[in-house]
C-alpha cells in the first residue's frame, strides 16, 4: 500500500484521528476538544473547541520563527508598470495597521467588511486585517455591476467597505468609486463607512462617510490578533452568475486554516521555500485559497499579478513571470493554456524565457481537454496536473497529489479522490454505477475539514441546494464516471448532458473530441432545439492564430471525428466558426448562457463576462438554425 492508500484509507476509516494529525499544522491557542463534531449532521463541524486566529498563522509566527525577512508577496503590474517585493515582516506591520483602521472605524470580531478591490497587495491586507479581528470578509471581483454589489451588501451587512479609486481591465482604466456608490445607494443595508485606496490613473471623489486609505495608515496603530473559534467564520464567499438573493458559501476559521496548510505540500508539492503562482483573482475561490492563505500559511512566497497574463501583445507573460521570480508551482485555468497556444502554437515566446525553476504546471476552474494537456506536456517538460473543485469544497476534490504520493496520470482526468473525500459515481435511482459508466458525483458526507458548513444565514438552503437530490451526500452539479484504477473523469455540470432522440449524451465528450482538432484552439458544445430530435449539439469553435481554413471542410472533418469517437448518435452536424466564446472574468465559458440564447430564453448577461462585444457578436450564429 502505496502513501496515497494509507492517507486515503485511514481518512476513511479514521478521519478523526486523520485530521488531528493534519491539524498540527496549525498553530492552536486552544487545541480542539472534538476534532468532528456529528451532533448536528449534517451541519457537521470540525475541530470544535479549537481557539486560533488565521493571520497569526499566516504571518506572526512565520515573522516569530526568524522569516520576517522572507519575501511573501511577488507584486507584478504590467498594467501600471509597479513591481513591488512583501516581506513576511513588512506584511506583518501593514496587516497589523490597517486591522487598526478597521477597529478605529468599529469593526470588531463577527462584524462583515466587503472588500471591493483590485489586484493589488491592500486587498491582501485587507483580507488579513478582518481576519486579525475576527471579522468576516467577503470579497466581491473588482468592478462588479452596482446591483450584484448591492444584492451582497444588503446579504452580508457589512459595517465597513474597503475599496479603490479604480482598477485597470482590458487597457482602460475602470472608475469603482461611482460603483460602490451607486450600490450603496441601491442597498437596503448601509454600511457605516468606506475606505478608499486612492490609485494614481484615476482618483475618486470623497463623501463624508468616505476615508482616504493612506491617510488613514499614516496615523494607525497596529491591533493585536483577537482569537477566535475554530468554527467561527472566516470569510463568505458569493457564488458567481447568482439571481435574486446571493448564495454565499461560508468558510470557517479552524477547518480552513487546517485543509490549505494540508494541500499546499501534499497536493501541490509546494515547500515554504517555494515561490508560488496561482494566477487567478482574489474575488475568486482560487485566488482565496491559493494566491493568498495556503501559501501564507505555509511560509512560501505568492505572486500577486494584476493584469491579465494572456491576451496582452506578449505571448509570454506567463514564462516571463515564472523566470523573474523563479516560480516552481504554476495554477491557472485551461482557458489560459489555450490562449497561449492559439496565440503561440509552436512556443516561440517560451523558448525565450528560462522556467528551469518550474516543476508543475496545475490546472482547474474547466475541464481540462486532451489537447491542451498533450501541448503544455510537450512543450513545458513538467507534470500537467488537472485538479477539480468547487468554490463550495475550497480547496481539490480530485487531484494528482504530488507530495503525497505523485502518480501516473491519465490525459483528461484530474486523477484521484484527495484524501477526506469520499467520492462516488450514481445514476439517477441513487446506485453507484459501474466503472467507466457517466452519473452524478457526489461526495458522501462528511466533507473534509475547509469545505462550506452552510451558507451565510440561510442553513436550509444548504440542505435544499446540496444535501437533498442524494441523502447522505453532497451533491457536486458534475457528471462523470471513475474507471476501474479510481481516476476520476470529470465531463461538466449535469446540465450540460443533452438528450438526442432519447440518448442522454454528455456535451463534455463531444467537446473533447471537437478540440483534438489541429486547427482548433477552443471551444463550446451546446445542444440546441430540434422539432425531430428533441436536442442537437452545436460546436462552436475558435481557431488557432493565423490558420485559414474553408468551413465545410472543418466541419466534415470534426462531424466525422464525433460520429468515429463518440457514434452516429452524438448527431453533431453543425460547426461554427466564431472569433471568440464568452467568458467570465475567471475564464469559464459562459454555456449555459449561450444555451439560453439558442433557445429562446435569454437570460441577463451576468456582470462576470469579460467582455459582452463576444456575446452580441455570436448572437445571430446561436439563434440561427442554419449557422
């Protein structure tokens, strides 16, 4: 029995005595009394009794342990030309001042603060700064439309809002003072006060309630962590993509602290010597996770990138970012990975970077498509490990664990079930299903320690959005199988399954399929009406920089690939060829929106697309029925 199998095995038979043993990670004022606590199922807690406070495990005890003088953020600004080195010690004292403003502007422990900002290292600080107080934060992505903003204020109630002049997206500077403002004006709930970043490329105007950030920190004085309980919360997090009330996933403080100490070595292989680069955002799970506490916690060094590293005129941010700081551990989207190598298909700009330092390369947020797993293999020379989980779990479900136990890994799997959860493939009656057979998967509970213990105030919501379709576990929204090795495949959300003349057929395949295609760089399968059929898939695809092709050919050619992989019953007969697919800001493809259009039923275009020019420009193709 191989690391893995003991760490997985006795999680499941022991997870008390399996999570004590991970909880030493952390440094405890009051070590727990239960390590779960099933009183309550299924709102179970973990580690009840604990006592403990998350900034000081992120950053005193590292400074306490003689590695103040470790470099704990990497700032890198191409979009206003700024790079900034952190020291643990220099995160320590700003963290410590601006918990001071928030306490001299009332905020105390179990008191909400909205952080409303860009990525820059005060929305580090910020974070921190609640949690030194035992206040709850909650981040909503910079420059969120005034009504999503709103919705959130008026569902987490906050007593202060921290937030900028502006931020920078796409090349254009974007004004967030009218923003908040104009939320705040929407909102039922005021807040008492908000702090202000005043940014140089475009200053805000100040109100009464308004504080100016700097002016504030200049005559600050540094607050003592207030220590919490382990099952206090931490942070809430809001769902993207949300209508009518906001669904808000609470993290708590013990259990969290403890599951992202546990994965930055034993998923990520990641060391408190390593430099560490998850590029995503801090409004996101990831960027939560993965930008800022487990690397804190863990004493590495984070890269904190404000811009985006593709899409800009170099190719190759990406390796540019990974050679200055010598980054050994690489997070992004597949999303990314294929942008790039559309835009460098035959990685040109990598060869003019050295990224020797580089040992992984980790994927998430989609699924990860053979094609661009096979292109960064071959052209980064390190593992390419695809990880899946939810803004829910917090940190992986599936995973390749390398520290733990590194193992072969299969193109188009994120590999096994992570330690603590119990992972499992039904069908629709609720049975377990045969290995290789597509269903529901679900996580039998209890979850591991880090994962939501509810939502913020609403606890039946919970069980109704989570616990009831399948009592006895979580259920995740994905569909897949697991083969007869364990390794997990992930195909997409359960409504991404269309229904052809009867036959339940999962749009994920189709699409895995679709982009194996050598002049295909992306792409979105959707099933759209049919008066015979019921549903068809429609591909809709974007082409590799540069490749000139004639329609009908492409189109022959991947119809064929599908009815050769998949059968004749995928019925795919229909590809377009567009210039771009709508997305998040996160990078995910917006399918279901784009299935609404197709449709007939267009919903509002949420505020999280990264640019609506994409979605107006596709329209006409997705209510076509001769694209």
């Amino acid at each position: 029995m191989g690391e893995y199998e003991r760490a997985r095995a006795m999680a499941a038979a022991a997870p008390e005595e399996f999570w004590a043993q991970a909880a030493a990670l952390v440094d405890w004022v009051t070590p727990p009394e239960v390590i779960l606590d099933s009183s309550q199922a299924p709102f179970y807690r973990w580690f009840r009794g604990g006592r403990l406070n998350t900034c000081v495990n992120a950053l005193d005890r590292h400074v306490a342990a003689g590695r103040g003088d470790r470099v704990a953020i990497r700032y890198d600004s191409p979009v206003t030309g700024v790079k900034r080195s952190i020291t643990y010690a220099e995160l320590l004292d700003e963290v410590s001042r601006f918990a001071g403003v928030l306490a001299g502007l009332g905020v105390s422990k179990g008191d909400r603060v909205i952080i409303y900002l860009p990525m820059v290292p005060e929305a580090v600080v910020a974070m921190l700064a609640c949690a030194r107080l035992g206040a709850v934060h909650s981040v909503v992505f910079g420059g969120f439309a005034p009504a999503e903003l709103a919705a959130r204020i008026d569902d987490a109630t906050p007593r202060v809002v921290v937030s900028a002049s502006c931020g920078i997206e796409a090349g254009r500077v974007l004004p967030y003072k009218p923003l908040l403002d104009e939320a705040i004006g929407m909102a039922r709930h005021k807040p008492q006060a908000s702090v202000i970043l005043q940014r140089p490329q475009a200053r805000a105007e100040m109100h009464a309630a308004d504080v100016d950030w700097a002016a504030a920190m200049a005559v600050a004085v540094p607050h003592e962590p207030v220590i919490v309980e382990a099952t206090d919360p931490l942070y809430i997090l809001y769902t993207s993509g949300t209508t009518g009330r906001p669904k808000g996933i609470v993290r708590d403080n013990g259990g969290h602290a403890v599951a992202l100490a546990w994965s930055f070595w034993n998923v990520y292989g990641m060391t408190a010597d390593d430099t560490w680069w998850a590029a995503s955002d801090v409004g996101w799970v990831v960027g939560h996770s993965y930008i800022v506490y487990s690397p804190l916690l863990s004493g590495a060094t984070t890269v904190l990138y404000e811009g985006k590293p593709v899409g800009t005129p170099d190719a190759g941010a990406f390796w540019r970012v990974i050679a200055e700081y010598g980054v050994n551990g690489l997070f992004t989207a597949p999303t990314a990975i294929r942008a790039i190598k559309k835009e460098d298909p035959d990685g040109e700009h990598l060869a003019r970077h050295d990224i020797s330092s580089l040992r992984s390369l980790f994927l998430a947020g989609e699924r990860l498509d053979p094609d661009t797993y096979h292109w960064a293999c071959g052209h980064l020379g390190v593992p390419v490990v695809d990880n899946w989980w939810q803004t829910e779990t917090g940190w992986p479900i599936a995973s390749n664990l390398r520290g733990l136990e590194p193992m072969p890994i299969k193109p188009g799997s994120p590999s096994v079930a992570v330690p603590g959860y119990d992972v499992q493939v039904l069908d629709g009656e609720g049975r377990q299903v045969a290995a290789g057979t597509d269903g529901a998967i679900v996580i039998r509970l209890p979850m591991p320690p880090g994962t939501l213990p509810t939502l913020w105030g609403d606890d039946q919501r919970y069980v109704d959005a989570y616990l009831t379709a399948n009592p006895g576990y979580y259920t995740t929204g994905d569909g897949g199988s697991m083969d007869a090795d364990g390794y997990l495949y992930v195909m997409g959300r359960t409504d991404d399954v269309i229904n052809v003349a009867g036959h339940r057929l999962s749009t994920g395949s189709m699409e895995a399929v679709v982009a194996s295609h050598p002049m295909v760089a992306e792409c979105a399968v959707i099933g759209v009406h049919d008066d015979l059929k019921g549903q068809v898939p429609r591909a809709f695809v974007v082409l590799k920089a540069g490749v000139q092709v004639d329609p009908a050919v492409l189109q022959a050619e991947i119809v064929e690939s599908v009815r050769r992989e998949i059968g004749p019953v995928a019925a795919l007969k229909q590809v377009v060829i567009v210039p771009a697919l709508p997305k998040t800001r996160s990078g995910k493809i917006l399918r279901r929106t784009m299935r609404g259009i197709a449709d007939g039923r267009p919903e509002p275009v949420p505020s999280t697309i990264e640019d609506v020019r994409v979605l107006e420009a596709i329209t006409p193709l997705l209510v076509s029925d001769k694209p």
